[in-house]
C-alpha cells in the first residue's frame, strides 16, 4: 500500500472549474471515481489533498470510503489576498479577515489547514520563489488556531524566507520547500517537521521530451538537483521526508505521479523498500493518521 500525501484532484483531464461547476453531482461523482480508479489500480490508497476552490476535495472526501480509499481535505486553502494561490482556496487578507474565513472553514469539518506562504517557482529567473506573503506573527497566529481546533497545518512554501517562517511558526509539514538551504532542513529535523519536497513536477518537465518550457529548462535543472541535494541531506540530518507528487501539477498525473515521485527519489540515491517505508511511515504521520485507520483489517 502507497500514499501520495499531495494531490490535488481539482486538477486532472477530466473536468476543469467550469464543466464541474455546470455539471450533477452525478457526473461530478462518476470523475472522481474515475480518478480514484487510477490510484487503486497502482496501490495507492491514501490521499491527502492541497485544496482547491470548487469543492472537489470534499466531494472527493465524501466518496473515498466507499473505494476503499483514506482521503484527507483541507476543503480549501488560505492565502494571501492579491497572491498566488487563487486557484486553490480563498483569500485572507489580515488577522480579522482569518478569523472570518477559519470559521466557515470550519463548518465543513477540514482534515488539515493548508496555508499558501509564498509563490511558485520561477522557471524564468533562478531563485525566485515570489513574495512571502504572511508575517511570522500571522503565521504563528493561524498556527495555533488550527491546533487548538486539533488540525494539523499543511503549508506551501519555497525559499529560505518562506521555509524558515514556516519553521519557526511551528508548522506540521512543508509542501514543496524548493530552494532552502541546511538552516531549514536542520530547522525542520529540530521541530519534528515533515518535509514533502514534491520532487515529481520539476523532474517530470525534465524526463519529457515536452517542449513548453524548453527556454526554462537550464533553471529547472539548477532547482531540480538542489532539492535532489537537499533531499540527501535532509536525510542524513533525520529530517522526516514524506513522498507527495503535486498530482495535477503540469505533467503530473494521478496516481502515476506518485510512481514518478518514487523514481526520483532512487535518482537521489535511495532504495526502493526505504522509500516505500517513509512513503507510509512519514506519510502517516503527515496526514496525522490513527493506527486504527491505516490498519486494513480495520479499515471498513
Ligand atoms: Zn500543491
């Protein structure tokens, strides 16, 4: 059994925002399940999610017993009004404005908060990463709300800057964190910090013959064998490293991501069975799973 702990099932083949919107709930049910089915048939059975804006996580959620399948939503993600993000959940805009959207957050009953800090990575201009878009006393702020509300924090973030505020608010695990140096990886080691480095949506620009980032590809490649460097150090340092592969990201596909996300861990030099035990051992503890629901014998 296999985990992808970063998808986005939003984004896919099948539906974009505007045919979900315009569509039945039956059909909305018929693509999820179609997803679903690409997980299953390559043994992955539990999901954790980044958010999107139309809702389709939840229904994900919704459907994800009856396959068999553990799926964790954050329904939506925050981020900071007038910054990426927008395509993955609502705006916040200040303390006040937080305060606002978490409670209506809440009553969709979230698995995780998933907070947006910084930008993408830009192909065109090696090291940017965009703004980071929250203060540390926000972040630690929205931090502890969520942990008082018992839900772990998911948090976007590239660049020392972002990683490193991240860190310090005391975050639950850091999505992407390309473009870091040692401070962060020994910073998240400290803290017990899982780190999903989504290596999947970089290396497979590189692996493909595609041509649409053919002038970008000098700086993927840079940032790429960074986080392939990071990844190594990571784990010599005991930085709890979880496999998540951005699923819905350009050429990243469902399910088959996750195998993609496998193989570029062997190119940084690490053993299939090691991978597979931190894919569910790291996994688990980034989607904060009870023994009772990874154990099948269980599992209704
Ligand atoms: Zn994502």
């Amino acid at each position: 059994m296999l985990m992808d702990a970063h998808v986005h099932i939003a984004l896919n083949g099948l539906f974009n925002r505007r045919s979900w919107k315009a569509s039945p709930i039956e059909r909305k049910t018929q693509w999820i399940r179609e997803i679903f089915k690409q997980y299953k048939m390559r043994n992955i059975s539990i999901l954790r999610d980044g958010g999107d804006g139309i809702f389709a996580s939840r229904l994900a959620r919704e459907i994800a017993p009856s396959e068999g399948i553990i799926y964790k939503s954050p329904i939506y993600a925050l981020y900071r009004k007038g910054f990426y993000g927008s395509f993955l959940g609502k705006p916040v805009d200040g303390l006040d404005s937080f305060k606002e959207e978490f409670k209506s957050l809440l009553e969709y009953r979230p698995d995780h908060l998933k907070i947006v800090l910084t930008g993408i990575v830009n192909f065109e201009k090696y090291g940017d990463v965009g703004a980071t878009t929250f203060t540390l006393d926000e972040m630690k702020y929205m931090v502890e709300w969520a942990k008082d509300c018992g839900l772990p924090v998911m948090v976007h973030a590239n660049g020392r800057e972002g990683v490193g505020r991240a860190v310090k608010a005391g975050v639950n695990t850091i999505e992407h964190g390309y473009l870091i140096s040692e401070a962060e990886l020994y910073g998240m080691a400290e803290r017990g910090i899982v780190w999903v480095p989504t290596l999947a949506p970089l290396g497979n620009i590189l692996a493909s013959e595609d041509g649409r980032f053919e002038k970008e590809r000098e700086v993927i490649q840079r940032v790429y064998e960074g986080q392939v460097e990071n990844l190594k150090k990571a784990l010599e340092i005991g930085v709890k490293v979880a496999l998540g592969s951005d699923a819905g990201a350009y050429l990243v596909g469902h399910g088959s991501g996750l195998l993609d996300e496998v193989e570029h861990f062997e190119r940084a030099g690490l053993k299939r069975g090691d991978i597979e035990r931190m894919c569910l051992e790291n996994g688990a503890k980034a989607l904060q799973l009870k023994d009772f629901e990874i154990n099948p014998g269980i599992i209704r």
